[in-house]
C-alpha cells in the first residue's frame, strides 16, 4: 500500500488481469474506488482495511470498469463521479465531470482530462499536487488501449496529454499488460537500449508474479512506442520516415492488434 501524505493507496489484482485501486483519505475518512471491476474484490479490500466506500470514480463505461456501480452504489450509497461525455453509459453516475474541470476528494485536488480514443467518453484523473494519476484504459505501460470508438489521430492527443505532465508522475493503469507489450514493442524499436533493459526487469519481475504498475511518464516517454511515434529510429525501422506522426502511430496500434 502507497502513503502520499493523506492519500493512501491500496492497489489490488482483480478479474483476469485488472488492477483494483482504493484511495482513502484518513482526515475526512472518504475512500474511492477507481472503477468497479470485481465487487467482491473491492468488497473484500475495503474490509481487510476497514475502510467504508463512499465514493467511484469512473475511467469509462466498460463493464470491467463501471460493471460494479449499481451494485456498490445499493450497498453502500456512494457517490458516483464520471465523465460528462459518457453520462449515460456511467450506470449510476451522480456528477458529471468534464475536461479540464477540478473537483476535491477530500484535501486533494483531482483534475480530469477527457482522453477519447479506447472510447470516446474516456477520462483521466490527475493528482497533481500527489505526482500521480488514474489513467484507466488510455495508457499502459509500454502500450495503450485499444481504439474500439476513437481514432489514432484522437488517441495520439489524448496520450500528448499525459506526456506533458512531470516525468516523475506514477500512473496507475488498469491491466497487468506490460510483459505482452514488451514482446511487441521491440518489434517496432529494437535499438532502443532502453526498452531492451526495461523487457527484462518486467521478465523478473511477472516471473516472481510481482506488478508492474504504477509506471511513471519518464519510464513510458523512454520506452512506450506509443508515445514514441515522432521517434525517427521507429519511423524508419516500420519504413514510414517520410509519414506523419499520426499515420506512425496508426500503423503501430494496427501491428499490435494483429501481434
């Protein structure tokens, strides 16, 4: 479990390769799940810690991320926060926030940013002042989630904006993708030596069935080649040295569907 000044973590496997995270804060005895992916793993956590859920914040409409809400919200009468441009697919959503927007969780200020592209009503949580962040299905280490309604041009914005806050940020991401994504990724950026010695880490570390998340922004902007599609070392190894930023970034997302 992860302290940050009065924001306790507690990050928890879930599903078949979901993570779960509960933020609690101890002052105004408030706790959040972020999503709902397995109610009774979070019904489970909140008890070991004897904690009492009041809040979800939701990432997007996914059943593996807000699938729980109804159910959370019957027992325990949460408050349900989610983005504005997916209100009605948030089941039980109470506040709608919308890009940019502020709210507290307690003390903290949380700032959400709409990232379209896994879907089109995805949003992002950023804890600023904690140097952390919520990023459900948009980014994940060394990869990013599929396009199922957004398009590469809106994904490689919504990506943009999680490469431009500080590179010490940790980023809590809802899947334990990282090994297959390493097997891909140096299919597409061999020479980076980097991501080379970032492969085998992760090899020790799902050997020992330890996480790999959080990442943070300066591991993911070295070694992500979905951060990296500006990188003129992969444009030339996919042969599109000439192409744009957003046709690299289409034709990488595209080998990794078929990988």
């Amino acid at each position: 479990m992860n302290s940050l000044k009065t924001l306790e973590i507690h990050m928890f496997a879930c599903l078949s390769d979901n993570y779960g995270f509960l933020i609690h804060d101890p002052v105004h005895k408030i706790t959040a799940t972020i999503d709902t992916p397995d109610v009774s793993a979070i019904e489970k956590a909140l008890e070991e810690r004897g904690w009492s859920l009041t809040h979800i914040i939701n990432t997007h409409h996914h059943f593996d991320h807000a699938g729980g809400n109804i159910e959370l919200k019957n027992t325990t009468g949460c408050h349900i926060i989610g983005p504005d441009a997916d209100q009605s697919r948030i089941p039980g959503i109470d506040q709608c926030i919308k890009h940019q927007e502020e709210f507290k969780f307690g003390e903290h200020k949380v700032r959400a940013f709409h990232t379209p592209g896994h879907t089109l009503g995805h949003m992002v949580y950023h804890f600023e002042e904690l140097g952390i962040a919520f990023v459900g299905d948009t980014l994940f280490a060394l990869g990013c989630g599929r396009l199922f309604e957004g398009t590469p041009s809106q994904m490689l914005k919504s990506l943009d904006i999680i490469k431009k806050w500080p590179d010490d940020t940790k980023l809590f991401c809802a899947h334990e993708y990282t090994q297959a994504n390493a097997e891909f990724a140096v299919t597409v950026d061999s020479n980076n030596q980097d991501l080379l010695e970032r492969k085998r880490v992760i090899e020790k570390l799902r050997k020992n069935n330890q996480p790999t998340v959080p990442t943070t922004v300066a591991l993911e902007k070295k070694t992500n080649p979905f951060l990296r599609a500006n990188n003129s070392d992969i444009k030339a190894q996919l042969g599109m040295a000439q192409s744009s930023d957003v046709e690299t970034f289409a034709e990488i997302r595209k080998r990794k569907d078929n990988f």
